[in-house]
C-alpha cells in the first residue's frame, strides 16, 4: 500500500508539474483521473479523456387486503374527472405488485468549448394484482431516454428525453395537502382537456446568464409520443412538436418561473393549444411563501397559495387552491364549474424525536347543471412522527373523511387510521411498511423496498 500510494503521489506530482505548460492544464489531470478531473462522482468508468457515470434504482412495491372497490370521492375537474374513492369491504382480496428498474449512463467528454455527453436511460416496469387492482400491465426493457448535449452554461440537448419546462414552486406546506392538488400529482394542473405533450423527441436549448437567472427554449414531441412517461411509444395524433419555453430566477430569497407551451407547431400552430404554469417561493427567516398558476387555451385554470410560519416548537400552515373548467373545454362537463378549496395546518415538535401534527382540508365544487349539489367534500387528521433511531422513524395518524352525498354508504365519510414504520439505513436503500384501516371494515397492507445507486 506505501508503494501504491507513493507511485501515485509521484504520478500526480509529474502531471501536475507537465501542466503548467501544457496548453490546456485540464489535460494534466486526464491521465491520472479523469472523472475527478470533470468534477463527476459516484460509480464512474474513466479512458483517456470520458468519464462514463453509472447509476440508477431498483425499486419494489407490494399492497393487499380488501380496500375494493371503493367508494365514489368527488373533487373537482382536475385531470379527466376527479374522483378518488373511500376504500370499501367488499369481501374479495385485492393485491397489487409493481417492480420498476432504471439503468442510466451517462458519457462526458470535456473539451475547450464545453462538455459533450451523451446519455441513456433504460428502464423496465412491472405491475399486476387482483381484485380492484386487477389487471397486468407494464413494459419489458426499453430506452426511455436517449440523447446527445453540448456546453456549459449554454447547453444545446437533441434526442429523446424530458421537457425542459418548469412545472414546480406549486406544492402547499399544511398537513394532508389540498385536494385538487393531490388529485393532480400536488402541485397545479395545466393539462386539462386535449392534451398538450411535451418531451418526447427534442431539440432543446438552455442558458444561465448569471445570477441565479436561465431560460430555455425546445421544440418537443416531435415524434408524436403518447402520454408523459410513455417514451418510445408513437401515436397518429395529427398535432405533432411542442414549443416550449422557460424562465426562471433562484436566490437566497427562493424562486420564480414562468413556463409557457404551445403545440401543433410542426403544423404551423393550425390546431394548437396552448398552456402555462407559472410558480413562485419566497422565504423570509421564519416565513415562507408559496403561490402558483397555471391554465390552457380551453378555459381551464388552476391555482394554488400556501403560506408556513416556523416557530421555535409550533409551525403553522395554510393554504387555498381553485380550479376553474369553461364549457367550451373538451374534456369538462359542458358547462362552467368552479372549485374552491382550504386547508390548514398546526405541528408541535413535542420531543426532539416526536413531532404531532393537526390537520383539516375542505374542497366544494358547483357545476351548475352538469351534476346534483352536495358535492362538499372534507378531511380531519391527527398525526404522530417519532423517530426511534437513526434512519428508523414510525408515523401514525387517525381521521375521518367525507365521500359527499353521492356515496352509497350509511352515512357520508369514514372514520380511519394509518401506521407505517420506515428505514433508512444509508447506503441508498430504503424500506417501509405500513397498515391501513377504515370503519367500513377495509384495511390495506403495503411494503416497499428501494435502492438507488
């Protein structure tokens, strides 16, 4: 090992004493360890003067009991219909296993003009189960991404990959959340009605200018692919190329941007639709502040405020959202409907390992014509997080929640309670587990599992 070490001291003091002649000092460093050369950690393969960079996750999900097959939850229009479901003793089993594996590389080759890289993403998904989640879906191996980049702060992309759109600073901070939020993946929705794709196949282009500020903009979708997440798959939608379009700001304060997407541009716009997310956090010592908006061509709005106070054992959260559907959207009703939401929150740190949190959300809907009334809907949640060890942490909570009038219950909501161990021991890996019980008699059992590399 003295060997080793002093051979490698030596090698290292000759590179770096050859490079202060050579023209370029970067490539005193390529013969010894190119990759740290580059900046580039983790599981990485150097030659002469490209890094390979290696990562990716396994990850595994299992989930049974009798929780089917659900009782209809109504909240707004959000994306194609909104309803979610109180789950439900129906006295059939109901199981679900999903398996997904993502493999990245990524190759950069660093020269005076910026870097090169070329990267590929493979990934395989699996899922089945019975009962209410019955039904065998998913794709074997298969590029999900796969493209080329050049430079540094000005970055030209081609390929297949993601958007570069900016669709965050939308999530509220109380406990349980919204719903409209929730029902959308948290956060605010732009893609109601005919919908706008964007990734895909791409020629993109990004720039920081210094001082936190970057934009970009990208003509995505060209080949037409189906839906996010479904790469490689090719659909005769006659709307083909999305333009897109961001700027964005970060600093100490937080940060702001504006995304804006039109499609159909390979088309010269004939057919287009066109949308926007715009999100903004500013923090303030003890405050922080969240506020977003986001809409389309087809008179579809939806948008979010949420403000958190944190206190020396108290933090307090609160929250509004609204979504608006026109009539003339495709995917709506056929009339105006507009929603209203709240939610609000109150934590305690109790203990330094014990942290109880107290919560409520609300959302009413009015459709007009389109549906009855009743459609108010609301959750009550009391939860515990204690953290037994390092990386060991239990949560708890109990609740009720409302179904609204259309529920074929005895009454309208149910009385319920969850509790879940997880660990994270280091390493990339994580493990958890988890009951879930309502007073209609369902109950569920998950576990997953996961490793990231």
């Amino acid at each position: 090992m003295k060997l080793k070490s002093l051979l490698l001291g030596s090698a290292a003091a000759v590179a770096l004493t050859s490079g202060a002649f050579a023209a370029d000092p970067r490539a005193s460093f390529v013969s010894l360890d190119v990759c740290d050369a580059y900046g580039i950690t983790g599981l990485t393969i150097a030659s002469s003067d490209t890094c390979l960079k290696i990562s990716g996750h396994v990850e595994y999900e299992f989930r049974i009991g009798d929780y089917g097959p659900g009782v209809p939850w109504y909240f707004a229009y959000g994306d194609g219909g909104g309803i979610e479901s109180i789950d439900d003793n129906d006295g059939t089993t109901d199981w679900r296993s999903r398996l997904e594996a993502l493999l990245r590389f990524e190759a950069t080759t660093q020269t005076d003009a910026g870097a090169a890289k070329a990267v590929l993403v493979l990934r395989e998904r699996q899922r089945s189960g019975g009962g209410v989640d019955a039904g065998d879906t998913g794709h074997n191996v298969r590029f999900e991404q796969a493209y080329v980049s050049f430079g540094d702060t000005t970055v030209l992309m081609a390929g297949m990959k993601g958007s570069i759109g900016k669709f965050g600073s939308d999530e509220p901070y109380n406990y349980l959340g919204l719903f409209n939020s929730s029902k959308v993946d948290t956060g605010v929705d732009w893609k109601f009605g005919d919908l706008i794709r964007t990734g895909g196949t791409s020629i993109q282009v990004t720039t920081e200018f210094g001082d936190g500020i970057s934009a970009g903009i990208g003509l995505e979708n060209i080949n037409r692919w189906t839906a996010p997440g479904g790469f490689n798959v090719i659909t005769t939608d006659a709307r083909a190329g999305t333009l897109v379009g961001f700027v964005e700001a970060k600093g100490a304060w937080g940060e702001a941007h504006l995304t804006v997407l039109a499609d159909d541009a390979l088309n010269s716009f004939a057919n287009a639709v066109w949308g926007f997310h715009a999100g903004a956090t500013a923090k303030f010592d003890q405050f922080a502040l969240t506020a977003a908006l986001s809409g389309n061509s087809q008179e579809y709005f939806n948008g979010l405020i949420s403000g958190q106070a944190t206190f020396d054992l108290f933090t307090i959260a609160a929250s509004a959202e609204f979504a608006s559907v026109g009539a003339g959207n495709p995917s709506g009703p056929g009339v105006d409907v507009t929603g209203l939401g709240f939610g609000g929150s109150v934590g305690f740190q109790a203990t330094d390992t014990v942290k109880i949190n107290l919560g409520a959300r609300y959302w009413d809907w009015d459709s007009g014509d389109a549906v009855a009334a009743g459609t108010e809907v609301w959750q009550i949640a009391l939860g515990a997080s204690f953290e037994v060890s390092d990386g060991l942490t239990v949560d708890g909570a109990v609740g009720y929640k409302t179904a609204g009038t259309f529920a074929a219950l005895p009454d309208d909501g149910a009385f319920y309670g969850e509790l879940g161990v997880a660990y994270k021991p280091g390493g990339g890996f994580e493990t958890g587990a988890g009951l879930e019980v309502n007073s209609y008699g369902a109950y569920k059992l998950k576990f997953n599992a996961k490793k990231t590399f």
